[in-house]
C-alpha cells in the first residue's frame, strides 16, 4: 500500500487528530519518538501542539504520508536551525511511520520525501536527525543513506537501568 506525502499540509482539525493519533499508536507500539508506553493521546498532545506551533511559525516544516485510505501513516518535522553558522542544515523529528506500514517500504518512502522537502529549502545542504540507540534505527537511516556523526552514550533514560545512547545521524544533500 504506497503512501502520498505532502509538504506542509493545511493542518486542520482532521490533520491534527490524525498525527495525535499515529504519535499515540507508535509510541505504544515501542517507537522511538519521544515517550515510553503506555501513553495515552492526552499525554502527548502537548508536544504535538509545541511542534504544530513551530510549523506556524516558520520555524518548522511538516511533511505527512497518508494511506490509500487517506488516514495519517507516516510524518517528519523539519526544523530549521536558528544559529546563524547553521542554517545550512535542517533537522528531522519525530520520524514515525504507523505499525501497519512498517516493514513494507513506508519508511524508506518517508525518509526519501524528507530528503525531497529538504531539498526544496533554499540553502538546505543536509538533514540530521537524533535516533535512539538500541533499536535498530542506525542500520534503517544507513540504509536510507544517513552515516552517524556522532553518539553520546547512555543519554536516553528509557526506564530506570535502561539508558540508551543518543545517535546523530546526517545525510548530505548534495
């Protein structure tokens, strides 16, 4: 089932529910997006409203895959940089891809339309995105053509003696 993605969509209400959603259905499916399960939509629609604010602001830009059936199934945030010695470079968050698509291309497509939108940015020459260590995410973005860069041990408390290691991974656009 391929997915259709778009870059900085109308976020409505629709919209909104839809991400609310898949953050939830990742987050409890174990993905590494910021929160360890369970949780609830209450519990993350706080960081969903930061992220959606920093897309109406400017400083941010969403792109969304959806499925045949039109639901929500895959998103990235772009954030751009606000020091002045970075701006050539974007930042990718809250990489996720629903269950239901794992495994089947719909994170390869995601990552290929997150380096397509980068592109699309004036002066935009890389992404670079943070993945959780112990996952497997390291071997995913390779694939996707992303080399790690960097790595501070133990600096993801996931639960109490279980501390994973922050993994910066980059892709060159050019």
């Amino acid at each position: 089932m391929p997915l259709t993605f778009t870059l900085d969509p109308v976020v409505d209400s629709a919209l909104h529910a839809g991400i609310l959603s898949l953050w939830t259905d990742v987050s409890n499916a174990g993905g590494a997006v910021g929160f360890v399960p369970p949780v609830t939509p209450d519990d993350i629609r706080p960081s969903l409203v930061k992220q959606l604010a920093a897309v109406a602001d400017g400083g941010s830009r969403l792109v969304v895959g959806h499925d045949e059936d039109g639901a929500v199934a895959a998103t990235a945030f772009l954030t751009h940089n606000t020091h002045h010695l970075q701006l050539h470079w974007v930042w990718a968050y809250t990489v996720m891809v629903h269950p239901r698509h794992q495994g089947k291309g719909g994170g390869r497509a995601l990552m290929a339309a997150v380096a397509d939108a980068a592109r699309s940015i004036e002066g935009i020459e890389a992404i670079r995105l943070g993945a959780r260590g112990g996952q497997g995410l390291e071997r995913f973005y390779a694939a996707c053509g992303y080399r790690e860069v960097g790595r501070v041990p133990g600096a993801i408390r996931v639960a109490p003696g279980d501390d994973r290691d922050d993994v910066t991974m980059l892709l060159p656009l050019r």
